[in-house]
C-alpha cells in the first residue's frame, strides 16, 4: 500500500495536484506525502518485483486510481483500491510476498482465499461501482452494440457462471442517458460468464470482461490507445462455445491482449470483448475507446 500510495501521490502531483490535497485525498500528512514522492520512481517499482508482486498490476490499479481521482471520484477510487487489494489477496498471487517478508508462514496457507473470497458482496459493489462510473460517461452509447452492453467480474477462482456477476437485462443508452437493464447479481449474464471463466485459464489476472460493438473506428482507436488485440472469427455457425473456444485461444496465444474482436457470423452481431482485471477496469477501458469515438 505504501508503495502504491507513492506511485498515485507522484501522478497527481505531476497533474497539478498540491501536496496537501493529495494528503487530504490519500487521508496522510503532508509530511508523509514529502516523503512518499521523494522515492524513486524505478526504485519504488523495484521493490514491487523484488517482493515478487506483479509490476503491471500495480501499475494497472494506480493508473485506475489516478483516473477515478482525476474525475471527481475520489471516494469511489479509495474505496476502488481497497478491493483490488483485498481481491489480489483472495487470489493467493501474494503468498510469496508474504513469505519473504515472513519466512515462517506455512507452505500451505490459504486464509486469505477463505476470509476474502468468502465475501460475496465484494464482487457485486465492485460491478455497482463500475455501472456508476458508465453511468455517468453517456458517450458510451457510440459502442454499443444491437444486441445492448454487459460488463461482468468473476469471484477469483470462479469455476462456474454462478461466480460471475453480470447484469440481467444489460446495459443500453441513448437521449444522452445510460440505462442499467437491473442490479447486477451473479449469474447475470451466461455468455460472458462462461466466456471470463474460460478464459482466466488462459489469463488469472482477467476477471473481468465486458461486451461492446465492433466496426473499423473501433479497431483503430484501440490502436491509438496502444491496445493490445486480436481478432477472430467469421465462425461458420451460431455455436456459442466456438466463440468462446476462439476468444480464449487468443488470450492462450498472448495473455497481455487487453480486447480480442469476434467478427460474428451467421446469426452473430460483431462484438469486441475488453478484457481487464476486474469490472472497474474493464469500465474505464470502455469509457477511453468511446471518449475517442464521440
């Protein structure tokens, strides 16, 4: 926390930010906040990899913080922060880190996974807060797609659809408004709940996954956003598990894809998945490509 505390104190101050409203923001003293950017950079990032905890998660969620500050959501983002944590604990991708730092930890400890991951809610206000956030971006409905939006986030470890909140009835907007089709709960959506199980096979770290149109702006605004993709497909029928079977392939293929593009076929409307690590993220991602667009 420390670390990440240092790495969103530097963006903000490099946005204009003053020290001491980022010490309001972060809920630190000034003096703390002195002493968090006066680290280096590389040095900060360093310690990062030496603990054996990934260097593009950590930057992945401070960007996502920083992002979430920077829009008025200063709540939203703390609270944001405490949950990509507390989920990375669940995972169980931090017991090396622990480790290090406790070398008489049992080599088969597993509470975080039991406290954490056993808090079902944790998964249902991240998916709230991330409809908030589209809720207030109207400009998504440039990518939209005919058959309407969903977003979902997997428990950690998900092995079934009833690990996966979505949001029945989906996501439309238009008149400048973005109507949520319901509150989201798991099982919400069976096709993207299959497909992200499917595919944190290929990619632990992806929890999340959200379904917009695809069309030729939409492929080149993920490349001037330097999004990683792939495309796949016409498929030759309307067999759902050859979509999903396709999509994962490609995260098998390149697990750092951050969207992969179904051309559709018979029966099936284009669509882009955006992949990230949870629905927040995936959130954000959706609102940059349409931001573009509009």
């Amino acid at each position: 926390m420390p670390i990440i505390r240092s790495l969103v104190a530097k963006k903000l101050l490099e946005s204009g930010y003053s020290q001491l409203r980022v010490a309001k923001i972060l809920g630190v003293t000034q003096p703390a906040v002195n002493r968090y950017v006066s680290r280096d950079y590389n040095e900060l990032l360093s310690k990062v990899e030496s603990l054996g905890i990934s260097r593009d998660w950590v930057l992945e969620v401070v960007k996502n913080v920083v992002e979430l500050i920077l829009g008025g959501r200063e709540y939203e983002a703390l609270e944001y922060l405490t949950n990509a944590i507390l989920m990375e604990l669940g995972s169980l991708r931090m017991c090396d880190a622990h480790r290090r730092l406790v070398p008489s930890l049992p080599a088969n400890c597993n509470v975080c996974s039991v406290l954490i991951t056993g808090i079902s809610d944790s998964i249902i206000r991240n998916v709230e807060r991330a409809l908030s956030i589209l809720e207030a971006h109207p400009e998504i409905q440039a990518v939209i797609p005919r058959v309407l939006m969903n977003i979902v986030e997997a428990k950690p470890g998900a092995m079934m659809e009833d690990d996966v909140v979505g949001v029945p009835g989906r996501i439309d907007a238009h008149d400048g408004r973005v109507i949520i089709g319901s509150r989201p709960i798991y099982g919400g959506s069976r096709h993207l709940g299959r497909l992200i199980i499917k595919c944190m096979s290929a990619n632990p770290r992806y929890r999340s996954v959200a379904s917009i149109k695809y069309d030729d702006k939409i492929e080149r605004v993920l490349t001037e956003l330097n999004m990683r993709y792939a495309k796949v497909g016409p498929h030759e029928s309307s067999n759902e598990d050859e979509v999903i079977n396709a999509v994962t392939n490609s995260l098998i293929k390149d697990p750092t894809l951050e969207a992969v593009i179904d051309l559709g076929g018979y029966a099936l409307e284009p669509v882009t998945y955006v992949f990230g690590l949870d629905s927040v993220d995936v959130a954000l991602k959706v609102i940059r490509i349409a931001s573009r667009i509009a």
